[in-house]
C-alpha cells in the first residue's frame, strides 16, 4: 500500500524540481551532471546524427552508442515524453531497490525464524526506508530533474543487486555487462559475484565467459550500429584518460589541473587503479557476504572514479539501511552523518559563490568534494569494520575482557 | 583486515564522551562568551588590518586628474532642472538623449515592465536610457558602467538631477580623450533598483523576478562589464562622499574597488566616509574604539538586510532611503558600489564643488580602465570598521566559529546521551532524513514503541514551505476583500506566528515523546541550525552572527524542564527570538520615535517589501527565515513544551 504512495510521491518531486526556476539553475552546475552524463551533450550528438556526422569526431559526446541510438529516438519521435522517461526509469531502480531489500530482509531473518529464536516478525519497514530514502533524496530527485543520463546508468546496477541477493546469477551477470557497457566502472563488481557464482556450486569460468560475451556482444552491437569503432575512444578512453577537468565531486579535477603535463599518466593510472585495486582483497577478506563487498565497491567506486556524479552516490545511500544490524558496531554513524548533511547543503552553496556570484574561488567548492569523499571513505571503513567487529561477537559473545579489563577491539 | 582485542585501548572513548558530557554545559557558554568578546574586540584599530591595493593593474592616482569645465556642469544641471520642473511627471529621457547624441555617442532606450504580484496587481512601465563610449583602443569586449538613477521630483528619495548632469558633462569629458581601452556605459535609470535591475537582466539575457519582471531585450550593447560605479549626487556643494557597498543578499564587491574609491577621494581631498561615518582622529583611544565599533555595527545591520540598501533604507522612513543600486551588479559578477555625495551640516570641514566630484570620477573612471583582468585579488568577505581598516574573512570567522560551536557541542552531547539501544542505525537514518530538508524522510518508528521525532521536524518544515508558498496568494485574496497588501502580509504572518504556537500540542498528541525521543529531536534541531548558521556565514556574516548571538543561548537552553516556572521562562525567552518578533525589533530599532503605531506600520511596510525583495529581486532573506529558522524555532518550541 505504502510503496505506490512513495512512487507517486518521488514523481511528484521530480516534476515539481523540473518546474523549479531555482533548482534549474542549481541544475546547471556539474554537481548533477558531469561530461558522461550530461543531457545537453547527448542533445548534441543526436543533432549531430541527424546532420549524418559521427557524434564522436568531436570532444563533446560520451555516452554510450546505444543508449544514445535510444536518446535519439527519443529525441526525434517523442521528445516531448524525455522527462517522463527519466521519472519512469528512477521509479523502476526504485521499485527494484525495494525488491531487493525485500529478499535481503527475508534471507537474513530466516535461519533465526525457522530455529525458533525469533517469533515470525510483522513486515521489516526496511524495503520501504529503502525506496523512500532513493525517491526522496535530493541528489537523485534534482539529478533526475537535470536529465543525467547517470539515472539510467544506476538501473542495471540496482539490477545486479536484486539478482545477486535473489541468486538469479544470469540475469545478474547480463545486467552487469550491461551497467559495465554504460560506464565501465562496474567491472570491479565481478570480483565478489564470481566468488559468490562458485559458492553457490556453478562454474566461475562459465560465468566470467557470460559476462564477457555479453559485453563484447553489446560493443559489436555499436560498432555494427555506428559503422566504427572511435566510440571507444570518446566513451571508455575519455573515462580511463579523463580529458576533461571541469569541476565535480570526484578527486580528479582539481589535482589534475594542477598537475604538470609530464606526470599525467602515471597519477592517472595511480588515481584510476583506487577503483579497481580493493575488488579481489574484500572479495578474500568477506567471503560469504558478496552483496556487502558488492555494496563497498560501489562505495569505492563512486568516491574513485573519474567523473562521479551525486546522482551515483543515490544508489549505495538508497541501499544503506540494508546494513542495519551493524548498526551497534558502528562507531562513526554520528560524524558520517553530519559530514553528509553538511555536504549537501555546503556544495550547491560554495557552487554558488564560486560561479554565480564570483565571491568565491575553487579552493571553497574543492574542500567541500575533499569533505564529502572523506565521509564516503569513512562510511565504508566503518561498515566493513562493523562487519567485522559483529562476526567476532557472533563467535565470542560480546563481553570484551582481558584478563579481567574491559577491551577494545582495534583493527590491525 | 584482522581484529585484535586490546587492553590498553578498553572504553577510551566512552571515558572521552563522559568528560564532554560532563564539561560542555560549561564549556559552551564560555566559548560563546569569548567569542562575542574576541568580535568585538575586532573593531579595535591594532587587531584589524589597513586595506591595501592587492591588484597592481589598478595603479591608482598615478595621473593628474584634469576634468576641470565646472561651468559646464553647472549649466548642465540648470538645463535639466529646467527640464525636470517642466515634466514633473515623466522622466526627460528625450533632454538626456539629446545631450548624448550631441556628443556622437551610441544611444539606446531601454522599456520594462513589472507585473505586481501582491495585492490586486498592477503593472509598472519604466524606461532607462544609455549611451555607449566605444573605446578607441580596443574592440569592444570589455566595458564599465557609470550609472545614475533619475528621480522625479516628489520622489520619496532626494532629487539626483546633479548625478545625472554630471554622467553628461564626464561624457562629454571622455569623448575627447585617447586612452581608453574599455567601453564606457553611461546608464540613466528610473524606479531607483528596478530599473537597474530590469537593465543588467536584459543586459546579460538572465530573467530575475519569476517571470514578473519583463526585462525586454537592448538595442546595442558594449563588452563584458568590469566594474561600475553608481552615483547619487544629492546638491551641488559636497560636504562628503559615502561609499556604499553592501549589495543584494549581503554580498560586498571587491575589497580593491572599495579601497581604490576611498583612495581616490582622498587624493582629491574630498572627505569620504563609510556607512555615513567619516574615521575618528585617534583610532587608539577608547572613545576611537567605541567610535569604529559603531561603525563596524552599522556596517553589519545593513549588510544583515540583505537588500541593496545602506543604512537599511526600507526602516529608517523619516530620514530620506538609500537606495544602493550597485547593489544589482554584484549578483552577475560584477564590482559595484554606489558613491553618494551629500552636503550634510553636521559633517565639519570645507565643502567641494560638482567639478571635484567629477575629477574623482574621472580618476576612478582612469584606474578602472588599467585593469587587465576581472577583479579577482583582495578580499569579498570583510568587514569595515573605518574608512581604510578592514577585517578580513579570516580575522572574523575564528570568533564567529566560538560563538557558533557551542550548537554543535550540544548535539554532539545530545547524541552520546543517547542510550545505546540497536537502533542506532535508525536513529543515523532518520537524523539524516530531517537534515537534507525532510527530504529524505519516511524512516522513523522503526518498532510501534519507538518515539516518533519524524513528525515533529517534518510538520514545522511543511508549515514554513506553505507559509511562504500562500503569502501571494492570500495577498490576492484579501485584496478582493478590500485589504491593503502590506496588511495582509503582516496578517498572514502573524496568524501563522501565533497558530502555530499550537504544534506541540497537536504533534505530542500523536505520540509523546520520550526522553530519548527528546534527546534525538533536540540533537537534531542543533545540527540543522549549526548547517543553518555556518551556511549562511559563508553568504552574509552579519546575519550570521546576529543570529547565532540571538539563538545559541535559546538553542543550549532549550529542552523540557518540569518546574511550571522555568518553562514559562524558557518560553519567553523563546518567543523574544522568535523570527516575527525579531523582525519587529529590528524595524523598532531603526524607527526614529518609539510610538507603537509607528513601529507597526513600519513593520507592515518592511515585510511586504520583503516579499516583493524576494519575489522580484531574489533577495533571500525571507524565504531563509519561513523555511527554515521558523521551522527550527518551531522545533524548539516542542522540545520546551513536550512533556
């Protein structure tokens, strides 16, 4: 009953943002759509279709053949309908994320509830927080109003997430070749899903051949779409090589702008390597529990890549409250919080300031993005460190004494 | 990643929560304390700093200024008063374009209009007029403007007909040298900010006003603009020269500008004063503290307003307005301040003549043109004391920060007071849902136990959205009613005001709240009026730190005490920084006389004027406080009165 009043609700949002004379003009700011998901761009490559000219030959378009043969579509036929896409598509991720935690839930009360120890509980409110926190978080809700194609970018990733957790491996590596299509990114995902696809007593050289097959299949696609291969350029090498360093929340930009010339490619690949190198050690670390490494990933991956948007960080916020039983564990609830709250409210001000108003520089706008990858680093820490902390009181009982002192339990 | 228990490390944190529970109720006043006493002391001449010149491009007063044809500035104003008397009720728009036209400039009309919104709505027409001096020595990419606003005899401001005379004779001046590589606009505006305002918008393609303001579209245009200068000129004899600066919500142009126009004037030997207050001969002594501290306090109540105005204009109606027009510039990036000549009997001292002025001008006018990039050095966030002191953004956000972080303290302390029960998590959530404006909500009552606190942010927040949505149209439908506009806003407001005094009954009756449920609403209402207070130091610090000053003592304080008498008390001191009631006061402060009829038709005055700032103008004050301090206070107001 609850979860079609939420639907409407975010739809009801992000029509009346879209209507919004001044969350248009937050709109215009990177904070919402960076150069691979900016609508304006992809506007640009359709015209540039329809003028019978590669979108790619230029430095403006890079999103996905693909999607942008189906932006264009849109475009061409039924312009008129592009903003309700963007809602539709925001409400479906919605509807899954919710699914998702519907299982998740299930699975973890199950073995207390079949045991005896837990009387069959009324129906978790946590599938709900979860929808309500991705429909009404403005992050999502303004970056939907703005366009960013990264509102679709995140529906084969809640995808991933409901198959991982419902174990339908197939739909799950499909969906993730998919999202790795889109945005590359992704990839660091099959890590924690191979280990989870062997745990689960299927071949994990099958699996990785499904996910490659199916990626390769959706590159062919394009290059048989476009008659060439420069999109790879312009849509994975202008990710890897981050040409472009107009400001957004990610760790690039500013570094990179001060950067001499000569040491640009070996701190790109040391800035890029963050998003790939933590896959494999939280896969070997946490074994039995892919969707919290999967979740921790995506985490990483939104802090590390080169162009995030906060439209990204929607996602792992939206899948947060999953995490409630470590709760008790966690220390840094308080701080990560106010970091969080700070930020949302910090960015667009010092966005206006730096831009608008010209009173500000990029130091002011910079030390907020150090804030709010700081609290996602934080966020992660914290939770992996609360697992932790949880399997050690499951095994030991959650008295903490040594020789008869209270203890505490550090990392090492 | 491994786990090791270590003995050393036992409850090292709880020991640090149990001593910061213990020593913040004292530690926090005392930090607010120092805080207010370190501002204050700011004022004092040693712990300021002088302004200098950071950008060296401006080379100021490095030329003899020569503009010397005092006659013919003189038969320039008879010719316009002349003008002015024969068509009280038009602006002489033909008189002005002939004189520029004579001079071989570019000149172009400028229509706008303005649709009312409050009331029955009406619409305004307005028309400017400017001439552009193409720069002999460069394409036009680059421009400064030298601006006046005409006012019609009988306007409630003094006549600025020596401005405008003045804008003809430097033209006339200007046109005959060789050096310039700027552009120079001369713009003769009407309706005081409107029409600047309605100006730049059409200037830079940028629509203001929610569609209210028709900006049209200009004829001509010159190059990207610099810097401006608007002039006010109020007779012919000059006692001083006041250099206004703060613009639309609090935002100050370049310190450089700011220095360089002082600079100027006292080469010229024009006495030059900052918020109508020219510096105390021994800034050392006691009574020169006290002197600049008054002036440091003018600065920041006019800055506070947030409107374009100096001395904020809007309250103080027996003396004349002080419409600052440069006000309007700052929002599109560019340095403005409006320089305001006035012969004042009080002020000791020789007086000057028109033509000293327009050598001042002249050599603003020669500096600006140096400049080879966009004003980017020196400061935008300061403070002024004195003519030449000023105190920079890293000099008054240290005591700012002291008198702020006892708030932050609190919810820090509310939040360790918390009993570690295992919803922590839920508590995290829906900590976060009420910070990101209630947005993010939906998550509280975990368990059918658990205290509610969600409704209680929400429904206050909910409150101030709908109060500032309906203000235009209740407006509307009062004026059907007979209802003068400036009533029913106050109407409106004051209904909300009092209405809502009676959430807590109505939100307790919903389901009470517990002593944790108190502690999490508390926590919560501290760290959104934190965000608030250091949000808004960033844009305004005047507003800030009145603010702050006002509301952390009320903030620590607010919690539900069981004695009948101390909760009255809390009340009181509650309702006395209550946002109304705080708007009153500053309308009462700037009122010349005490008599309540007064004051409250003042106040009518003031909010409607507010509401059309923030309709029209996008001054923000008002949106701020029915969004968002409103709310908070509301939420302050169950805690004292949930049982």
């Amino acid at each position: 009953m609850m979860e079609p009043l939420l639907l409407i609700g975010g739809a009801f949002v992000r029509l009346y943002l879209m209507h919004n004379d001044f969350f248009k003009n937050l709109c215009d700011g990177t904070i919402f759509s960076t150069p691979v998901s900016s609508w304006k761009r992809v506007t640009e490559g359709s015209y540039l279709m329809g003028q019978d000219i590669s979108p790619y030959e230029g430095d403006m378009v890079h999103e996905p053949p693909l999607t942008l043969l189906l932006y264009n579509l849109l475009l061409q036929n039924f312009a008129g309908i592009v903003p309700a896409f963007f809602i539709l598509v925001d409400l479906l991720t919605a509807h899954i994320l919710k699914r998702t935690a519907d299982k998740f839930v299930q699975k973890q009360e199950r073995p207390a509830v079949r045991s005896g120890a837990a009387p069959p509980s009324s129906p978790s409110p946590v599938p709900l927080i979860v929808a309500a926190v991705y429909l009404f978080n403005p992050c999502t809700a303004v970056s939907c109003a703005a366009l960013s194609t990264a509102g679709l970018h995140q529906l084969p990733l809640a995808l991933v997430f409901y198959a991982a957790v419902t174990e339908r491996w197939w739909v799950c590596l499909c969906s993730l070749s998919v999202s790795c299509y889109l945005d590359l990114y992704p990839v660091v995902l099959l890590a924690p899903l191979l280990a989870a696809v062997g745990a689960a007593g299927r071949s994990r050289l099958l699996a990785a051949l499904l996910a490659a097959g199916c990626w390769a299949g959706l590159l062919l696609l394009s290059a048989h779409a476009l008659g060439d291969w420069s999109f790879l350029r312009s849509t994975y090498g202008f990710i890897l090589w981050t040409w472009d360093l107009s400001p957004n929340v990610g760790l690039f930009w500013y570094f990179f702008t001060e950067m001499f010339q000569h040491f640009e490619s070996l701190f790109i690949a040391t800035f890029q390597i963050n998003a790939f190198i933590y896959a494999v050690p939280l896969t070997l670390r946490f074994r039995g529990q892919p969707v919290l490494v999967m979740f921790a990933l995506l985490v990483l991956m939104v802090t590390f890549k080169s162009y995030p948007s906060v439209a990204e960080a929607g996602l792992y916020l939206a899948l947060l409250p999953l995490w409630r039983p470590l709760a008790p564990h966690a220390r840094y609830g308080f701080v990560v919080t106010c970091f969080y709250a700070s930020v949302m409210v910090l960015a667009p001000v010092m966005w206006t300031l730096w831009i608008h108003a010209g009173s500000a520089n990029a130091n002011f706008f910079f030390a907020v993005t150090l804030a709010y990858n700081a609290a996602q680093i934080f966020l992660v820490t914290d939770l992996l460190f609360a697992q932790l902390k949880r399997d050690h009181v499951l095994t030991h009982g959650s008295a903490k004494e040594v020789e008869g002192k209270p203890a505490k339990l550090v990392l090492c | 990643m491994g786990l090791l228990t270590s003995p050393t490390a036992g409850g090292s944190s709880k020991k640090f929560a149990n001593i910061l529970i213990k020593w913040e109720p004292v530690v926090s006043p005392l930090l607010y304390i120092a805080g207010i006493i370190w501002f204050l002391a700011l004022a004092y001449h040693p712990y300021n700093a002088g302004t200098y010149f950071s950008e060296n491009a401006l080379l100021p007063g490095l030329v003899t200024n020569e503009f010397s044809d005092g006659s013919e500035l003189a038969r320039l104003l008879k010719a316009l008063e002349a003008e002015a008397a024969d068509h009280p009720d038009t602006v002489p728009h033909p008189w002005i374009r002939a004189q520029f036209r004579q001079l071989g400039l570019q000149v172009y009309p400028h229509n706008f209009t303005l649709r009312y919104p409050l009331g029955n709505g009406s619409v305004f027409h307005g028309e400017n007029t400017y001439a552009v001096l193409r720069a002999p020595r460069s394409g036009s990419t680059e421009a400064l403007v030298l601006s006046a606003p005409y006012r019609r005899p009988g306007a409630p401001h003094p006549p600025n007909h020596a401005a405008v005379a003045m804008l003809v004779a430097l033209a006339k001046y200007f046109r005959r040298q060789v050096y310039w590589a700027k552009d120079i606009v001369f713009l003769v505006t009407e309706h005081e900010q409107l029409g600047v305002a309605a100006w730049l918008s059409a200037y830079h393609q940028q629509p203001v006003g929610h569609g209210l303001l028709d900006a049209g579209d200009l004829p001509g245009r010159a190059g990207s603009i610099q810097a401006a200068i608007n002039l006010e000129v109020e007779s012919a004899t000059v006692s001083h020269v006041d250099v206004l600066v703060e613009g639309l919500n609090g935002q100050l142009p370049n310190l450089d500008l700011v220095k360089m126009a002082h600079w100027i004037c006292h080469q010229e030997h024009i006495q030059h004063t900052t918020q109508g207050r020219a510096d105390h001969p021994r800034p050392h002594s006691e009574a020169g503290y006290r002197h600049s501290l008054q002036t440091l306090l003018h600065m920041m109540a006019s800055q506070a307003a947030g409107t374009p105005t100096g001395n904020h204009g809007h309250y103080l109606r027996s003396v004349a307005p002080v419409e600052g027009n440069h006000g309007h510039y700052l929002r599109y990036g560019i340095q403005a301040v409006t320089l305001r000549a006035l012969d004042d009997r009080s002020m000791p001292g020789p007086r000057s003549g028109l033509s000293h002025l327009a050598r001042v001008l002249e050599g603003m006018f020669r500096s600006l043109n140096n400049l080879l990039e966009r004003f980017h050095q020196s400061f935008f966030f300061y403070l002024m004391p004195a003519t030449g002191r000023y105190i920079s953004i890293g000099l008054y956000m240290p005591p700012f920060a002291l008198v702020a972080i006892g708030i932050v303290l609190r919810a820090l302390t509310c939040w360790l007071r918390l009993p570690d029960t295992d919803d922590s998590e839920g508590r995290q959530q829906e900590a976060e849902g009420a910070e990101s404006d209630g947005k993010k909500g939906g998550n509280a009552c975990d368990r059918p136990s658990e205290p509610c606190v969600l409704p209680c942010v929400l429904a206050p927040h909910a409150l101030g959205a709908v109060t500032l949505a309906g203000l235009v149209p209740l407006t509307q439908l009062l004026a059907a009613a007979g209802w003068p506009t400036e009533r029913a806003v106050f109407a409106g407001l004051l209904t909300v005001s009092v209405g809502s005094l009676l959430l807590p009954a109505i939100t307790s009756r919903r389901s009470a709240l517990s002593e944790s449920g108190r502690l999490l609403l508390r926590c919560v209402t501290l760290i959104e009026l934190g965000l608030l207070v250091f949000t808004a130091a960033l844009f305004n610090i005047s507003l800030a730190l009145i603010v702050t000053t006002l509301y952390t003592p009320v903030a620590l304080s607010a919690r539900y005490y069981s004695s009948a008498p101390a909760r009255l008390l809390a009340s009181l001191c509650l309702l006395l920084v209550h946002p109304f009631t705080l708007q009153l006061a500053a309308v009462a402060l700037g009122a010349p006389a005490l008599a309540w009829r007064a004051v409250l038709a003042a106040d009518q005055r003031a909010l409607a004027v507010a509401l059309v700032d923030s309709l029209v103008y996008g001054a923000r004050l008002l949106d701020v406080a029915c969004t968002v301090l409103l709310p908070l206070w509301l939420q302050m107001w169950t805690l004292v009165h949930c049982g």
